[in-house]
C-alpha cells in the first residue's frame, strides 16, 4: 500500500469516524457484509463490509473481476480489475432501509494480458458515485438493487503493452444485486 492511499484511507475513515460519532447517542451502531453477483459473474470475487449509524454508512471493498468480452479491448485477450474502495453512504430512511446513495474512492489495478501474452499493468485512483435500494427480506438478511459510475481521477492515460495500445475507460457504468447481512 503506498503512502498517498494509506494517507486518503486515513483521511476517509477518519471523516466517517466523525460523522458518526456526532449522530444521537440513542441509536447504536451496526455493521453488515455483503456480498455482489456481479464479480463472480465475471469470473472473480469480492469481499465487502460496512460499519453504521442512523442513516450513515462506511463501506469498504476489495474485488476482483475480469471485464467482460464485449467491452475488451482489440489486441488483448483479458483485462482484470482488482480494486480496493471506501465509500460513504447516506440512507433516506433510518437502519440502512430503503433508498442510498454516496460516494466512494477506489484505487484499481489492471492486469491486461495480449493476444501475444504480454502482460501489462495499469493503476488507477477511481472516484465513484452510486445509490441503491435496501429490501429486507427476513430479520437482517437484504438485498439491494444498485448502480454507480466510476470514472478515473488518476491513471488514465494512454500506454502500450506489447505492441497494443491499451486506453483505460474513463468513466465506467456497473450495475448489479447484492445480498447482504445486518448483524
């Protein structure tokens, strides 16, 4: 982990520290994990949790995923994103029901690999912007419909690996279903 991200996750968890320390004392913090289809649809994985108060949430992640065929770019023949975030979410509605939104920072690491089996690395800090829809389903078993935008802030330039030229994307649309639990 390099400084710069240590120094802005410090600063995040920091901000979210805060804002929920300042919340009524009556209410009682939760926390929850959950987990998104979408990665694993994509031959990878994610592990997401989050911590709580009132209608205030922070939630980090780290996944995995291949980007998917249609989007690939010519000349490589596998991208995959591994991506750490943090994000902070705001609720409509009190203990985490209902409409969200917030926004997030991520630092995402791509491994394109060639036609030729060159293999290349691309890194970039991701700002990202998204809401969803809480359901609950039975005690602390939800899930959540979602979408967000994610668009590069750092690392999008143009580079060649090999003799291709890859160009990260810079805004990139997600939408996906998570199942989650509130402890």
């Amino acid at each position: 982990m390099n400084f710069k991200f240590a120094a802005l996750l410090f600063l995040c968890i920091s901000f979210a520290a805060n804002t929920l320390q300042g919340q009524s004392v009556s209410s009682k913090m939760s926390i929850g994990v959950e987990q998104d289809v979408l990665p694993y649809v994509l031959n990878g994985f994610i592990g997401t949790a989050w911590v709580g108060k009132n209608k205030f949430r922070v939630r980090m992640s780290y996944a995995e995923a291949n980007i998917p065929p249609f989007v690939l770019q010519s000349g490589f023949q596998k991208d995959r994103t591994h991506a750490v975030g943090i994000s902070a979410e705001y609720f409509l509605k009190e203990d985490f029901k209902g409409l969200w939104f917030g926004p997030g920072i991520g630092y995402w690491n791509n491994e394109a690999i060639t036609t030729n089996n060159y293999a290349g690395r691309v890194q970039s800090w991701v700002f990202s912007l998204g809401g969803g829809y809480n359901i609950f389903l039975w005690k602390g078993l939800y899930t959540t419909p979602w979408l967000a935008l994610h668009t590069r802030i750092s690392g999008n330039n143009s580079r060649y690996i090999d003799t291709v030229k890859y160009t990260p994307m810079l805004f990139t649309p997600e939408v996906s279903v998570k199942l989650g639990w509130k402890f």
